[in-house]
C-alpha cells in the first residue's frame, strides 16, 4: 500500500460538469487540482459555457483552491484541463503518532467531530476496537482493514445526509463514507484526521471524484484509502478538509439539475 | 448459562413505588408477576395509600397484566408483594431456529422493528457478524456473548430515549438496552424476539427491575440474559413485549416525582 | 371533510403484484380488504403463478387478514380481486376526546411510541403547538391542518427508514410519513392513534397503497388523511396498526425485484 | 435589543476552573477573552495550581486564543483574571443580507452544516418558516423571537451531543442550544452564522459560560442572544467559531472531574 517509485509522476485532468438551472445560480466549485505539497501545476485552463465572469479564492492556510460564479439561467458547462506533478509519496511505514501534548497548535481542530464525523459519539467503541493495538501508522492501517472488512462498498446507498455513525450502524457507503469513518476514528483515537478530495484512476465504478483520508503520523499527513480503489500516491489532490462539507467539488446556491460529471483523470505518457 | 434444579422454586416478591404528584395523575403500572406460562402466583395483595380505586387488566393474548388508577395529588405509594413459584426452566442448549416459512402466524410480528429495536438499519451489521453462523441457539448465545464482550454495563448512561442502533454506536447501556441490541440483532436474522421483564436478585447493581429478552427457538421462546447479572432461571417475570415501551414497569401521564422504587425479591426459604 | 352519501358504496379492486426472485422466498402480504368494522368484502379471488400453496392468517383482535406464501425461484405474480361495501362512515364533527382515565384498557397500547412514531420525542413540540387548543376531534383536524400546511407532500424523498421525527425535521414526505407525523402528534397529546391502510382512487400520483391514520375520539375510531389526496369515506381498509411496519403490504424475507405494483380500485357503477 | 451606551464599558472578569485528575492529563482551554475587534483585554493574568508549564496559541485568522497544558494527576486549578474594555456595539437595525454572490470567500464556510448545526436537514423547515420574510436583520430577529418562543430553556435537559437538529424536535435546551439553532437556519436561508462564546453576567441561572450567535448581515458580524438572558453588548467574547466543538471553553484529554467552575464577570465600577 506504500510502496512507490522514486521518480515524479504526472497526469492529465480533463474534467467536464454539466447543469441545467432553472434560474440564475451561484456556484462554488472545489475542482482544482491543488497547488502546493507535493504537487505541482504545470497547466491548466478553465472553459465557461456559457463566458461567464469566475474568481478563484486560494485559502490562505490550506493552500486549496475553490472557484465562485454567478450562472445564468438556461444550459451551463465547464471544463477544467490541468497537467499535474506529483513527487513520489513515500509515507514511512512506521510513523509514530504524535503524543496529544506534542501535538502542533494548529492541528488541534483535527481532532474534533464535525457535521459528517461524530468522533464523539463512536469513541468507545473505537478505543474498543482499536484501542489496545499499538500505536502508530499500523494502527491506522488497521482501522482501514476494519472497515473494509466491514462496510459493504454500494453505490447509491447512501446520501448527502449520511454520516460516519450512520456507515457505522448500516454497514454500506462509497468513498466518502468509508473516509468520514476512517477520520472518525482516527480522531476518536487522539490521531488528527482529515478528508481528502482529488481526481482518481479506476476501471470501476464510473468516473467520479474520489475521497481518501489522511491522518497525522511523524508529523505529516499520510493518506489512506479504505476502499483500495485507488493507490494514494495517485491521488492528484484537491483539497483537504474536516469532512465532505468543506470539500465538496461543488456547493449550488439553488435549484440544479446536473447533466453532465466527467471528472478524468489519466496517467501521462 | 442453561443449567436448571430440577424442582420448582418459590420466591417472595416485596415491591414499592412511592411518588409525589403536584396534581390528579393517570398511572399504567405492570408490576403485577405474570400468573401462566411457568410461572403460578401463590399469593398476592396490593396496599395503595391513599386507599384508592384501581383495576387489572389481564391482556388476552399474552396473559400478562397492568395495573391502572388515578392517584391524586400529592403523596402516592404503591406497594405490591406476592408469591411465586417458577417450575424448572429447560431450554435446550441446541434448540434450532423456525424456518420463516414455518413460524407461526402469531409469532411473525415479533420480526418487526420497534421503537428502541430498530433490526432494518441494524441488519446488514447483524448478518456481516452472525450471518454465517451455525443456526440455532448457539446463534442467539453468541449474540449474547458479543453483546456481553462489546457494551459496557453502566448506569446512568442512556435514558429512555436511548434505542438499540444509539448503543451499538456508544457501546454502552444498562439491562434494557442490552436486552434491546438482543432482541434487535435477533429479528435482523428472522429470529422472533422480544423484550421481557420483571424481578431479578443482585447484589450490584442497586435493585431495580431487570431487562432481559427471549428468542423463539424450537417453537418456545427461550430467555437470555446478555448483562450476565442474573440467572434466566430465576427472573420472575411480569411480561414480555416488543420493546421497552411495552412493558415499562409505570407509564405515568403527567408529571410526577418518584420517591421511591424498590422492587425487591428473594428465593423463598 | 367528513360528508358522506348515506348509502352503501361498493369498490372493486384489482390488484397485482409481481416480482422477480433469485432464490425461494417467503412473503407476507397484506392485501386483503378488511372483512370486518364498516367493510363487507362479497367476493374476492386470488390467483397465484405459478400455482403454489398459501394460506391467510386472520388476527383475533384486529380482524385484520394477512397472506403468507413461499415462491419459488424465478418470476411471482399475484392477483388479488374482490368486491368490497363500505356502509356510510358518518363519524361525528365534534367527537370528544377520551380523557386517560376513561379509555379501554386495549386502546392503552396505541399511546405508545413506536418505530416510526417517536411521539415520546416529540412530545414537547405537540404540546406546544397543539396543547392549548380545544379538546376533542377539532384538535385533530388541526394536526391535519398543520402537516398539511408543513409538510410539503413528495414522491422520493423518504424511505423505509424514515420516521415521524424525520418527516418534521425535513418537512417533506408522501402518505405514510403524513400519517406517522399524525399517528406521533395524537399519541403525544394522549389521543390514542394508529396508522390504517387500504386501497384508493386518486388521479395523481400513480397507483399506490394509501395510509391515513385513525384517532380514538368519542369511542370510535376516526379516520384522517392529512394529505388530502383522497376522501376517507372511500379507503378501502386493508389493515390497522401501530405504524407502517404492523400494516406493510409486502413483507419480503430475502432480495427481491419488485415488477410491478398496481393496486387499483375503482367504485362500482 | 440593540440599543447601547455610546461610551466603552470595562468588565472585570474572575474565572476559576478547578478539576481532580486520576492521571497526567491534556487540557485545551478557551477561556482567554478576544483581544481585537470591538475588544481590548488591558490587563490579564494566569494561575495555575501547581504552577505547571502553559502556553498559548493566538489563530492567525480568528486572533481567538487557546491555552495549552499537561496537568499532573491529582488536584488541578486554574485562575483567568483579566479587564476587557468594550467598545460600543452598535450594529444597525437593519441590516441587509448580503446576497450569496457578494458574500466574502473567506465568509463562504461559515454556510456549511457542522456537527451540531445540521442546516441541511433543516433547510426546507427554515425556508417554510422565514423564507418569505423580507430580508435583513429582521429576519434574523424573527428567527430569535421563533426559537424564544419555541424551545424552552431548561438546565439539564441537554447534552455534548445535543444537536440543533435534536432542539428543534425536543423543543427544549440551553443557550448553547439555542444559539445552534440560530446558526442552523440562518445558514438555511444562506446568511453566514457562527457561535460566540465569552462571559456574562445573569442572575440565573447560576454562573456559566454563554452562549449567543453571530450572524453576518451588513458586512459586519451581528451579535443575536435567542436566550434573550444577557444583552449582547456586555458579552465579553471568548471566541467565535463554527459551532461549540470550535470553542468549547475546555477540551481535556482524558477522564476528569470538574470541581469547580466558577466563570465570573462583573461590570467595572
């Protein structure tokens, strides 16, 4: 799961989403590929249809980046083409977790539930599952072995409302299911953890944008992937967040309905 | 776990409710012991102070009974004492399940989900870890020892708002809620179960009645006890129901104070 | 809302159902219309293909009917035709309620929260709204009043786990979820109330089993249908019950891909 | 309620937090009052007993300030005294939205549901019940006057894992609750909300941090108390953040039991 080539490896985004908006409608887009960490844009375009004004908001401490417009009524695309590096990932095996007291300042709200991630409310029985194991990056590959043990992968089983508790308790999600109860549990265990979004190569299911998760080990995020879709060190990132809210490729101020989502995503050469 | 003596056994029941009500209140007490399957009420008197009306209903179906009257304001007690003799409980240690096809009509209800037994959303969770399992009631034993091994036994920790799926996700509750994960995990396996309650001896915790839950295996409807707190030999039972709500000892329809609950019993003798 | 024809009304009903089956599977239907209460059922078939066995179980205290059968492998229709009178349903506009002290001790069980009707948990909020209005059958038309108001009626947007807390939470639901928000506001104001299904005619939306709920007031059963889609004097009951899993048309043990569903019912002549 | 003296007010505050610890333990406190924005803190002091090593960390964005620690096992206490001047708060009547479109990138976040502010589940409910006010800060008043109206305040009633969700059904909470909710809809109806914690000063109930909400109207963030139990002016902010997992005025590692908690706030002069 951790094995990686030295050298940089790089992809190419072309990703097309479709809508049909009965009125005026304000989007906010999460569909750049990051700028930053490790890795790099070398290019990129942004195509409106129809040739609408667009500003994109780079977050000051996350370095993510998101896209706002204001559609108008009628048929709207766009099409975003970028070519990504990304420096081979080479997450130790073996990162020791980080003593809570050790713990840098400002990844401290890591380790709190949010909206889809009731790290509260699962926490016994985290410490129950996996508390007694030793600590460490094995620790977190055994939370992934759980729940993909576990959690049924079904597409169309659950929805914008569904929450780690609720994967729990059902047993059955997709990726960002399995991801929110990765995090769940991570922060359950005094692991800071977060969700990560990004563009992903995989036969099957249909082209879709995919979530990981990445927990603080040895003083950096390492990423994991519950559903073994998809190699991590292939994951050309969008962005970071507490969970799904704030990384959605895309927020709709109204009524929508979307027609096309081609999100690709291609090793080059 | 399913060891009995051969003879019948006598125990003394001496149970006292005492309440303090700011106005005229409707009481639904079933604190009555039930008179029929193997258990035969000897003796029983009922002292209400005041000294007022109220009346049994004995429900035609299940023979259990509840107690109902208008308390008025102000001090209320009840106190219920009586005599039972329960004969030897035998269930067999390899009693098989009822294929659905062949239970009977007046059993099927006892496979739906109740209010505190929500077995739809636990079922794929119940089939992922007893689905594979050798059918019978060693099946039912080892949901037993799950729940037994999983949720912690802790007073104070849930409330009557607390169902089944709430202490799969906290892995913590009392007797009621360990006997609702029971009957839950059960029913998500098309074994009829349900809730049944009464007088139980222990030295911890402080007396209270006691929650444990019966399956219906070899065509009898075989008691379990997954807190581990009191032999099922000697639970001397006021009624069985879906859930909780069914069988809850008082159902008070107004506000009200309890001052006292004390639902002693002992083995006669 | 409560007008009827003095006369008897006749329906006829058509009903078939079809499935496809990976494997034998056991149903438990209810379809038939109501042989008891206001309901005279004068002739009825059921036609089964393939041929196979089946029998009907009739409740003792419900009067309430229901079909068990096992199909075999493969594809499974079921046609179910009868004749039904209605005798005039002429409930009073100002039925009293029942004070708690007065009711029969078998009504008591339909103040209970139940699956899908949490009136324990919205107990507050039906006082609030509610508590304050005049007693008896007026107080009901307001709760029909309110969700009708409330709750915005579409198809798709709940499911087999959705529940009366939920449909309030949402504000969006179809009959069943109406019927549950009305079954929860009367058993939390102490209106002993159930949830009743049947058959009937509405032009929009398509063919389907309707529920409504009934009320105890003046010591009868009332029927209300906050979703305004049909007439009460003209369902054609099928069953009564706690909530929509005492009364399911269709309960499936094991997968199943339901083909078609067309419960019709037309009023004769 | 909006109404304030033109002249800065000094608020002297004495806060002791006590805890007895059974091991060395992680604590995170908020208890700091905000230097910045409409606040200055003149003069400020720490004790902890036994004087172990603290640090404190100011967030780059929001300038709130948390305090780190490791306290040893046994008996722990801690003492925040500091002057806080307020300047005028003077926030206009009315206030307009500022439409979805023109609302600052940094500002967009504070639309999305959090652990306790699910504004997705409630959305249509907000919009049935405040989408049709006119816009501005009236409506955010009308939310208020709803939820103090609607949902009762009552100690003891509510928990950590309370949710606004849980207030709206339950109909009842404390201010942490209440400004929840508040959040919640305004979020709904796409006005940004946000908690605010800090001290103040009521005679009931006893002494306790308090909770109020933030609502982004006019370019500026308005302060609402939907308690309506401590003018808004004399809040003394801690901090302000998505909801109270963001600032909860302690974190602690580990089990504990408080002591004391005494945060105390007194007009100066």
């Amino acid at each position: 799961m951790n094995s990686s080539t030295p050298q940089t490896n790089s992809f190419d985004i072309d990703c097309t989403l479709g809508y049909e908006l009965p009125q005026p409608t304000h989007f906010l887009f999460q569909i750049h590929a990051m700028h930053g960490r490790d890795q790099q844009v070398s290019a990129e375009s942004l195509e409106l249809d129809p040739a609408i004004d667009s500003h994109v908001y780079v977050d000051p401490l996350s370095h993510h980046r998101f896209l706002r417009l204001q559609a108008p009524a009628g048929a709207f695309t766009l099409r975003y083409r970028a070519t990504v590096q990304i420096a081979p990932r080479r997450w130790s095996a073996d990162a020791p977790e980080v003593p809570i007291e050790q713990l840098p300042d400002d990844v401290m709200h890591h380790l709190m539930p949010t909206r889809y991630c009731e790290s509260d409310l699962l926490g016994r029985a985290a410490i129950r599952m996996f508390g007694a194991l030793p600590r460490g990056r094995s620790r977190v590959d055994a939370i992934c072995d759980w729940i993909h043990a576990n959690i049924e992968y079904q597409i169309g089983t659950t929805d914008a409302t569904t929450t780690a508790r609720d994967v729990f308790v059902r047993g059955v999600g997709v990726c960002r299911d399995f991801a929110h109860l990765g995090v769940t549990f991570c922060r359950a265990l005094n692991i800071p953890a977060r969700m990560a979004v990004g563009y992903a190569q995989f036969d099957e299911p249909p082209p879709d944008f995919h979530a990981m998760f990445e927990a603080f080990l040895g003083g950096d995020w390492v990423m994991f992937d519950p559903t073994r879709l998809s190699p991590v060190e292939d994951l050309v990132r969008i962005a970071s967040g507490r969970d799904a809210k704030d990384v959605a490729f895309s927020t709709i101020f109204g009524p929508a309905r979307m027609l096309t989502m081609a999100p690709l995503v291609a090793r080059s050469r």
